[in-house]
C-alpha cells in the first residue's frame, strides 16, 4: 500500500479507537451508569469528542488526504480511492466547525439527556425548555459553519443522510402521507382490538422469548449483549462487540420483542461489516435511513411478518404459557398488525407511524428556523396529533416529551425512520425476487436466507458506497415510496380481509 | 486563579478524562464485554493510553509547568502548589522513559499475562519463564531510565509506594516477621476448622447478604455499582461513579462477602475524594499501600471483628436461614479467624498473610537484582514456603505461579498489601482513640461514624497529602508495625482466649 494512505489509515485508526471509546462511554451511561456519574460522564465525553475532533480536522490530516489522493494515480474504485473521497467530504465540513462547538454539542447532549429523563419522568416540560433551547442554538451555530446547504436544517440533516435535502424528504412524505391517510381510515375501523398483546407476562418469560428470537437472527453471545434501557438503541464497538438494549412491559410484551427484533436488526448489520473495514470510516454505515431500513425489516416485515406468524405463534405458547397456549398464528398476525392512531411513536404501527415522522419533521424544520418557538412546541406538537391522526395528547410525557432525541442534540434525524421504512420495503422486494422459497424458510423459522442475502448485498460493505450507490446497485435506483406501500396493503389487506389498493 | 495554572489544570483534567474513560473501558472488559470484543477493545485502550501519555510528557505540559511554578511566588502550602510539586515530580519521570520502551513494557505485560493463564492452567512454568525473563529485563531497561534512586528495585517501587525504598520496608518486613512467626505457631495449633463457612449458600442468598452489608458501609445505588468478576477490583470515574466487583463461590460464602468489603473499602476512598479535586491529579490516591489500608480495614477489623460479629451473624441468619439460623455470634468471629499456613495469598488469613508477601518482597528484589534467576525460583518459593509458613508447595501452579501480578510486569507492587495492613492498624488504633463508642457504635450495625473519620482524615485529601504528610497529620508518624501487631494479638487472644504478647 503507498505510504501516504498507509499513514492517513493508521491516523483514521487511532480517531476511530476514540469513537469507539465514546460510544463505550454512551452505552455505559444508558445501560449500566449510577444516575450521579452523569456529570463527570459529559466531561469525559466533551474531552474525547474533542481530541478526536481535533486529530481530524488537523492540517496533517489534510496533508495526508492531498498526499493519498495523488498516490491514487486517478484511481476511483478502489476501497482506498473511496477511503479518501469519503474522509475528504468529512474533512471539507469538519474543518469548518470550531472545536470548542463540537465540545458543547457533545457536552450539552450529555447534560441534555440526563434532564430529558428526569423531565419526562415528572411531566416537566419547563424544566426541559432550556437544555431543548440551548441544543437549538448550538445546531444553528453549528449548520451556520456550513454554507454549502440550501438552509440550516440541510445541513443538520447531512450528518444523518448525507447528501440528501428536506425539500427531497418533503417530496416523499407528501407521497406517503397521501398513501397513509387513506390506508389508515381504511383499515383502522377493521383493525383488531390487539387485546391478546395486552395480556400480562412476567418479564421473566418475556427474555426467554426474546433470547430465542434474537438467537434465531443471530444474536451470539460471544460477541454481542441485550441490556436494559429506558430508550432502547442498538451500538457497536467494531462487528464482534455489538450491544443491543430493549425495555419491558409487562402489560404489553411486544415492546421488548418487537423492541429486541428492531435493535438486533442494526445489530446485524454492526456485525456484519467485513472485518477488513475495521477501525477506519468505510467500517461505518453511510446513512441512518440505510441502518433503519435493516430493523425495520426485521422488526416489522420479518417480527409483524405473515410468513413468520406461526414460528412466533409457537415460541411465544411455550415461553409464555398459560392464556397464549396454542396461540393461534393469524390472531397473533392481526394483533401485530393492529391499525390504530396512537399517542407513542415507538409503540405505533407500520402505518401511523410514518406520520408520527412527518409531524416531528415539520416541527424540528420550524424549530430550527425560528417559526416556532420552544415555549410554542408543545400547543403545536398537540395540535398536529389532533391533526395527522385524530388523537388528544393527555401530557407532554405522552407528547413532545416522549423522544429522547431532541434533548440529545439530534435534529434532522427522525425523517430516516421513514426512510428506513422506505427502503425496506425496497430490499424485502428485491430479497423476495432472488431468493426462491424465503417465505418458507422464515415459515420453517429458518433466517440465515434472509440475513445471508443482507449481509452479502448490504452489510458487508459497510459505508463502501454511497446509500445512492448501493441501492443503485441492489434494488436498481434511489429511495422510493412505493415498494414499501404496496408492501404495506398486501399484508394489511391480507390480515384483514380486504382489497387495498 | 493565575492564569498559567489555571492552563495547566486544564490540561491535566483533559489527561484525567481521557484516562476515565480507559477506566471504563478497562471495567467494561472486565464485566460486561462479550469474549470476541478483546482484541478491538486492546486497540482502542492502547490509542486511550498513548493519547494521554503523549499529551503528558508534552513540551507544552512542562512550559505550564514552569510557568506555574513561577505564578506560586514560592507558596509551597497551597493546592496549585503541592500540585505543581506532584505533577512536576511525575512528568520528570515519565519524560526520561523512551515512547518504545513505554510501549514494550504495555505489550510484554498483555503478552505476559496471557502465556501466565496458560501456564497456571497446565502448571508449566518453563513455558512462564521466557516471559518473566522479558518482563524482568524490560523492569531493569525502564528502571535504569531513573538514575535518582539507589537501585533498580526502589525505581519500580517508587510507581506503587512513591518516596518509600527497599530498605524501609525490609526494616519493616524483618519486624513483621519477628512479630508473626510465634504468632502463627501459637494461634494456628488452637485455631478453629472453619467447617461453618465452608456450608454451601446459593448465590442469591448470598448476594442478598451482600448488598445489605455494603448498603451499611455506604453503597449507594445513585452512585456506586456492583458487579460480577472473575478478579475482583474497585474503580472509579469520579467520586460519584464507584465501580466495585465481586465474585461468587456457593462452597465459601465468604469469598464474595468479605472480598465485597474489601472493593467497598476501596470505594469509599474514592467516593470521599472532595469533589474539587476531581478531574486533576490530586484527585487520586498517593500510594497503593494507603489504598489497599481502606480495604483491609473493613474487610479485616470491621468484616473480620469482634464488634460487628453479632450484627454479621444476624444478617447471615436472616439471609441465609437454614442451617445458619441463630448463627452464634462467637462461632462466626472464631471461623473467620481462623490462622492456618496455606498456599494460597489471596486465601490467606490475617496473621499468615504477611508473610507470604515478605516471600514476595524478597524474591522479587533478588530477580531484579540478578542474585536468583528465573530459573532457580520456583526452587526458592518452594524453599522459602517450607521456611515461612511450614508447608510443602505442591506444584508451580499453586506456588510461584498463583499470581498474576509478575505476568503482567508489575513488579514491586505485592509489598504494598503489607504495607496496607500496618496503615489499618495506625487508623484503627487512632480511630479509637479519638471517636468514642466505635466498637459500640460497630456492634448496633452503625458504620457512619467509622466512615465519616475515615472521610475527614483521609479520603477527602485525595493526593492532596503525600503517605507521610497524612500519616504525620493523622497518626503522628511514619508507617509502623506496632499497631497492627497489637490489633491481632488481641483479636486473636480474643477468638482463642489465650494472652498473646
């Protein structure tokens, strides 16, 4: 290898030996942290951000790029040649953002999250309006460092799915809520009660049904972990030490199942990346949208799936017992799929919840250009509720206060959910296509058809290609609404007997 | 504050974040991690640890340095002062040590230990012996960095016992010797069989004990946890998050419960550090052997005590139940005092101990010297075992190979649990005297009055207060034999009642 990309990789080594030491620190924080460790949490934290922060946006990194891009000899397709485009892009924006900004975001995100519980918990949106206040300015501070995007929620969104714009994301969320709201008044007033999901079950029995279901996804007790959380997440420390959380409802199971499904799907593409991409930005994932589209596959069109229905049906009668004995599969299959406008988004079905995306993507767009004030968000928060989906929102904690996100610091990442959705309803149609009979293998509860088809087209590549490039290359063309609507009236027509169209 | 100080503070409390967050790492590895993680997790400790070092022995660190040196005015009382005096002292050590050998000595050490748990587990110590030979000579390369100390010896010493020399603790040594040898001879052959400890207790029972006892001590969930281990250890990132381990052996309860003290001594410490040292080096412990003093001291005169031997044996019944109910409170205070030469150091009692580190001490100070070569020291353990403690060493793996301590370089460091041991005795005798009603206070199961004088004198100091200083503050005098000797023989001669003089 030339000598220039050798050291511009062992540079980009060391950064990412200090991401991986952050994220450590955040699992630890979410997971596993006694609540008054919070403080010198953020410190520590503020100081790696900017030390790694600091060794990427140095002049010897820009050195190297210069260096690495003339021993590429006009060589494009190379892992190297992509190497170098990718960090380049990454250097251009980072250089321009003050290291002492960078500090503060990570620092008020810490800070942010811990009064974002503590606030939820006690009903107290005052109490959070000023962290929420602080993170606004600092992302404006921060998309002002960049001047290359249309406005400043452009910019915050290209660090969540670069190169995309709202004015992209707006045009497929008008198609999809078009979609939606039909589809929704259609079958809403069909929908099952979902009262068989309501049963209570003892955690107990709960992580014995998770622990087989994530096992048959490929969970590996030898490189991965499930923990507890309030805010589940999925993180990796490179793809053999992947750790996935979920929470427990007693009175409400699919929360942690479906919950363990999602996260484990982000999981598998963490563990999936080829092992010769570690430590370096290529041993990424391009775009939170591409990352969702993997748990969401699993959770919804694998976990919700009809295919799936019976291996579900059957764990579930011998890890739960009692009431769920000889659980018939197609009432499980159309609780799952229960249609209901509903106050969570993470508790909402496949076809609410793209409107719960929709409603936090206009707030954050008006948030961040001042149309909409902080004191403001909740009244227009309840008011779009009543709007998109017909529902009054009782209490902040059930309302503006229920994501975590936003006291996080991260705006303009809630529209990748939807496109996540988006794009996997793209790859279960290509996966479908190629691989002959995977209806009945997820039948028979075998998934190494499935993931082996995911790891070899998606996962392995880590952020070797663009999202455009890779969905280019896999399902022959950029982000679209349709697969995944068709996807969604099959199988909601098929749970409720109807023809949707 | 003047302004170069205040520089110098901020650099150093950037250098403590980074090595907090390698405390994490280093305690997620040792808890949580899945097994597959370990080799991405050495890369991202070793980019932690070269990071910190670098900025360290940084030109930059030593102009702050001068700088605030000259902002004292000759002030030599102050916190800036005393410091400027530590920091100064440790960066003139650590810029004489070559960036190579530093990084031999951390490979050797994770080599070492790995070829150490094979070697115990298959009892070869000729496959150990190139390693030690290694890490010896590496031993003599970095101590002949150091010419300010009379032999290599005291140079790695100074790392764990700063300021103190072979020849100190040889004095000391030799009278602990004196004093234990007739001691053991005459407890061992009354001693009880300690067949009440030996009952075997489920896990859950147990850790109900458990954290009943160290909720006594000043465990406390909002800041504190406690986890499993295969090596216990105690850490901390900051006062406020303590970190303290154990592990668990159904077949001898008190392996978890005593060893959970021990860690919660060590925890206390850290957790009574004033919160205005945090982030500096003064925030931390002088010495090893004033660490390790808080440790002994409630594991041995509090755990192991007369006074709280009724409040320990009502817990245990309650606990436990079954054949535990109505422990007889003197029964229990005899078990856990039970003096018998074994081969073990870690299972050692109190009395026999001492000994088995004064064997240490020696044969660790004649390797280095070059008087004994590796190869002729399984011979001389097994000599100076017979000699010391009158048992024969069965094989390498329960004799000169039990410890990892060696594998992993840290070659000076076994004389400082001794050393903690003669400390709790000048605390507790001292403790004594000025806080009346302890041992009344330790019987009705109230430890506030313990902790809060061990916090006043000694824990909120930090680094603050060299080992000298505070015990010249505290006990009036340098690190003494006597107390200690005098504590044991009147517990023992209590236990056994007989007059040991």
């Amino acid at each position: 290898m030339a000598q220039h990309t050798q050291q511009l990789r062992e540079r980009l080594a060391h950064i990412e030996d200090l991401n991986a030491a952050a994220s450590v620190l955040e699992w630890d924080q979410q997971t596993m942290m006694p609540t008054r460790g919070a403080e010198l949490r953020s410190e520590a934290l503020g100081t790696l951000t900017r030390i790694s922060h600091e060794m990427f946006i140095a002049a010897e990194t820009g050195r190297l790029l210069e260096a690495a891009t003339a021993e590429l000899n006009g060589d494009a397709g190379s892992d190297d040649a992509r190497l170098v485009k990718r960090v380049r892009r990454d250097w251009d924006k980072a250089t321009r953002v003050p290291t002492e900004l960078a500090a503060e975001l990570a620092r008020a995100a810490s800070v942010g999250q811990e009064a974002w519980v503590a606030a939820r918990r006690d009903d107290d949106f005052d109490a959070f309006k000023p962290h929420l206040e602080h993170n606004l300015e600092l992302a404006r501070r921060y998309a002002a460092c960049l001047d290359e995007f249309e406005g400043p929620y452009d910019a915050l969104l290209d660090d969540y799915q670069p190169r995309m714009t709202a004015a992209e994301i707006s045009a497929l969320f008008d198609q999809l809520k078009a979609e939606l709201v039909p589809l929704i008044a259609e079958t809403s007033a069909r929908s099952d009660d979902g009262a068989l999901l309501r049963e209570r079950v003892p955690t107990e029995a709960q992580r014995r049904l998770v622990d087989e279901i994530v096992g048959m996804m490929g969970f590996d007790r030898t490189g991965w972990r499930l923990d507890d959380t309030v805010h589940p997440f999925a993180t990796s420390f490179g793809p053999s030490d992947v750790r996935i959380t979920t929470r427990w409802d007693e009175d409400y199971f699919p929360t942690a199942l479906l919950g363990a499904m999602h996260e484990c799907g982000h999981g598998l593409y963490e563990a999936g990346i080829a092992t010769d991409l570690q430590r370096s930005p290529l041993g990424r994932v391009d775009s939170l949208g591409l990352h969702e589209s993997q748990s969401r596959l699993w959770e919804n069109m694998v976990g919700r799936g009809r295919a799936f229905s019976g291996v579900l049906a059957g764990r579930i009668s011998e890890a739960f017992g009692g009431r769920f004995a000889d659980l018939d599969p197609d009432a499980l299959f159309r609780a799952l799929n229960r249609v209901h406008p509903s106050l969570i988004r993470i508790e909402a079905d496949e076809a609410t919840y793209g409107l719960h995306i929709v409603l936090r993507f206009e707030l954050e767009q008006e948030l961040i250009d001042g149309r909409l004030s902080v004191a403001e968000l909740p009244e227009a928060w309840n008011a779009r509720m009543h709007d998109y989906l017909g529902i009054e929102v009782p209490s902040n904690a059930m309302g503006v206060l229920q994501d975590v996100h936003w006291s996080a610091g991260l705006i303009g990442y809630f529209p990748t959910y939807a496109l996540g959705n988006m794009i996997a309803g793209q790859l279960w149609a290509q996966v479908h296509a190629e691989v002959p009979g995977l209806d009945d293998q997820i039948a028979a509860g075998e998934l190494s058809g499935l993931r082996g088809w995911l790891g070899e087209k998606v996962h392995r590549h880590g952020a070797r290609y663009t999202t455009e490039e890779l969905l280019e290359r896999v399902v022959g063309g950029p982000i679209a609404v349709e697969p995944f609507v068709a996807y969604l009236k099959t199988k909601l027509g098929d749970a409720y007997g109807v023809a949707l169209t």
